[in-house]
C-alpha cells in the first residue's frame, strides 16, 4: 500500500496476515487478525505525521495501532478477554509505549482483582500512569479520564471490600477525577460530537460516585440497566447500614446480563453482603455439570442445543475433528478448539472433582488457561494458591462446596 500527499508518495505499508500474527500464542485470536484494520491503522499513523492526531497519543506503529484496535473492538466479550490479553501484549511489543495498549491491557488484567495487594498494585500504577499523562500534556485526554475512573473504582473495591474502613484516599482520587472532566470539556476537541458524549459520560460518573460514596446518599438508585443496576447494588451493599433485602433486589435486576451474575460472586467490595443469610438464601446455586452451561459457551449455545449437544461429553467427541465443530457451528476453527479444550479440562477433573468440575472449568476459563501454554504452566506451578482462590470463590457461589476440595483440587492443578 502506497500512500499520497499533494500527489506524491508520502509513505507505504506492507501488510502481510502471516507476519501480523507472528508471536501471538492465541490461536483463535491470530484467526480474527482483519488485514485491513492495519491498512487503516497505517494510513491513520502516516497522518498523525503531518497533522495532529492526538487520539492516537503518539503511537508511531501501524502494528502495534492495528493490534491494540483488534483486541479493543473485536474482543469486547467477556468470553474472549484471553485473546484480548494476547493482542495487547503483542501490540507493546511492537511498541511498548503504546499509552492506550498499555491501559487497555493493565484493566483486563486488574479491573476484576479480588485481593488487597493487587487492588493496591493497580492502584499504584494508574497513579504513576495518570502522572506520564500529565507530563505529557495529555491529561485532559479521554484516555486520562479512564484512567482516573479506573483509580476511583480501584480505591472503592479497597475501602469497602479489601480494607473496609480505611481512609485510602477516595475522596482525594475523586475530586481529582472531576477536575481533570472539567478540563476536559474546557479542551477544543471536546466539540467533537463523541468526545463530548463521553466527557457527558465520565461527568455523570463523578456525580455518581461522589454523591453516593462521598456524600449522603445517591439522588436516585439507577436500574435502568444491568450495570446501573449492579453500581446501585455496591452502594447499597457498602452503607454501614446496610439494608441487605434492596442490594439482593438491586443485584437480581444486575443478574440480566450474565458477567454481573458471575462477577458479584468474587466482587470485594460485595464480601460483607455475601456473608448475609438473604443472600445465600437468594443466589447459591448448585453446582453445573455441563461446559454447555458456561460462558464460553454462550455465543452458541443455541446451536449447540439445536443439534442436541447438550452435555459434556457432546462436545468432547469433537476433540481432534474440531473443523467439524466449526462448521456445524458457523465458528472458525480455533474458537471450536478453545471448547473442545474447556470440554478435555471437565473430563479430565470429573473423577477428581466432581460435582465441582465444571464450576472449576470455568475459574480456570477466567484464568486463561485455554488461551496460551504459558497461563497453564503458571496454574501448574502455583497449584495450591490457585486451588485456594477457587475454593474461595466457589464457598460464596454455591451452596455447598466440601472441605477437602482444595486438597483435590491442587492435586489436579498440578497435573493439567
């Protein structure tokens, strides 16, 4: 691709799939590698050359541009947060201070931490990232404003999860991040239609969080949308009084988009309101025997009912034949064998753990077993702390869960 200025040749690009996807461990996610997303990104790069592109905060690669795009737009499914990771460690190897890349890939690997040190740890980091922004003369960026919601939700997870009690700063974190939205609109790009719809956006936050964790209370309890609805449930679940019959109502509305339904069973800032008997009355559950039931699963799980695979066992068949998988399913290859993989994983643990080994399956899905060798040998390795932290989260999912688990299941960590 050769690329025009005034009639002459003002730069080219050589864009070749095979060599795009060279260092990716993801198999699925080389299979989603759209060549001219980087014939795009390429053009986008020659232009910031010549003109002020600041949304692009200085990235020079075409690649790294291209890749970190990939995992942000193709990738926004719960389900695929492994190929996410694996696109956006790519893209900062082509360039590592590719400033979105490096946020983007820090929140898929932080935003659900369930302990005090990595809670603190990314705290930590989004301050010193906030402060390259700053020096950088990008601090009214909508990539800075992400960045302080990010720190905002951080300390809160701490203050009413982790270290309830404890002053950590919200107040401070907050102000700062309704400061930096206010420089934000005051900027010339905020006239742009998007950018202003998303300051509108991050305002609304600040209002929120300030009003509801900083003040007496939230104007009015959202449940307008699942997610609305989930942040309405933490406030209610953080009050010192808590009023815990509302929080399980608010948490029952939030419970229509399934992340949320899953989420709130390791959410810190949920700990205290999980230990409450209206709550173990209202969302234990009982164990799952089937990978069809999962997550990963989801996007075709009507297919999948349609052709009368319903257990376990339908889907481990196609172990080895997974382009007959794909094509009864209209899936690409590597998406068939990440559920054949998680299909192996519950057969494998059924002797071993049953009737928790679908349940199991699935921590270890969110975990990235399925998406790289390397996430498979860390869990080998760190066996029984993993088999804790799953454990953990089982005791407040479901409504029983024996004490000899972590025992088996370190045992079997060890030998996947």
């Amino acid at each position: 691709m050769v690329m025009t200025r005034n009639g002459r040749a003002a730069g080219s690009a050589v864009v070749r799939p095979a060599e795009l996807s060279e260092g990716l461990g993801s198999e699925a996610a080389r299979a989603r590698l759209d060549p001219y997303r980087f014939v795009a990104a390429a053009v986008l790069v020659q232009l910031a050359r010549h003109h002020d592109l600041r949304g692009l905060y200085g990235v020079t690669s075409w690649t790294s541009l291209g890749l970190h795009c990939t995992a942000t737009i193709d990738h926004k499914d719960r389900t695929q947060e492994g190929e996410a990771k694996a696109l956006l460690t790519l893209a900062l190897h082509h360039q590592p201070d590719n400033l979105p890349a490096q946020l983007a890939l820090e929140r898929l690997l932080h935003r659900k931490a369930t302990t005090d040190e990595e809670l603190r740890s990314f705290g930590d980091w989004l301050r010193t990232f906030i402060g390259r922004l700053e020096d950088r003369g990008l601090g009214a960026t909508p990539l800075a404003l992400r960045a302080h919601y990010l720190l905002v939700t951080s300390i809160i997870n701490r203050t009413f999860g982790t270290c309830p009690g404890q002053d950590l700063g919200l107040g401070v974190a907050v102000t700062t991040f309704g400061k930096a939205v206010g420089k934000a609109r005051a900027q010339p790009q905020a006239a742009n239609d998007e950018v202003t719809a998303f300051i509108d956006q991050m305002d609304a936050k600040v209002a929120w969080v300030s009003d509801a964790y900083l003040g007496s209370g939230p104007r009015v309890l959202d449940e307008s949308t699942p997610a609305a609805a989930y942040s309405s449930a933490c406030y209610v679940a953080s009050r010192e009084e808590m009023d815990t019959h509302e929080a399980v109502r608010l948490l029952r509305g939030a419970d229509r988009h399934p992340e949320y339904a899953d989420w709130r069973a390791k959410d810190p800032q949920l700990a205290r309101l999980r230990a409450q008997g209206a709550y173990r009355t209202a969302f234990l559950d009982a164990a799952r025997d089937s990978v069809v039931d999962l997550p990963i699963f989801r996007p075709h799980r009507e297919r999948l009912s349609g052709l009368g695979f319903t257990t376990t066992t339908d889907v481990d068949r196609f172990r080895g034949r997974e382009p007959d998988l794909a094509r009864l399913l209209g899936a690409d290859p590597a998406e068939a064998r990440r559920l054949t993989d998680a299909a192996a994983l519950a057969v494998s643990a059924h002797e071993a753990l049953q009737p928790h080994a679908v349940e199991v399956v699935h921590e270890l899905v969110e975990k990235g077993v399925l998406d790289s060798s390397a996430a498979r040998a860390a869990v080998r390795t760190h066996a029984d702390a993993v088999a804790a932290s799953i454990v953990m989260v089982l005791t407040d999912r479901l409504a029983v869960v024996p004490d000899d688990l972590r025992t088996k299941l370190g045992a079997w960590l060890r030998g996947i």
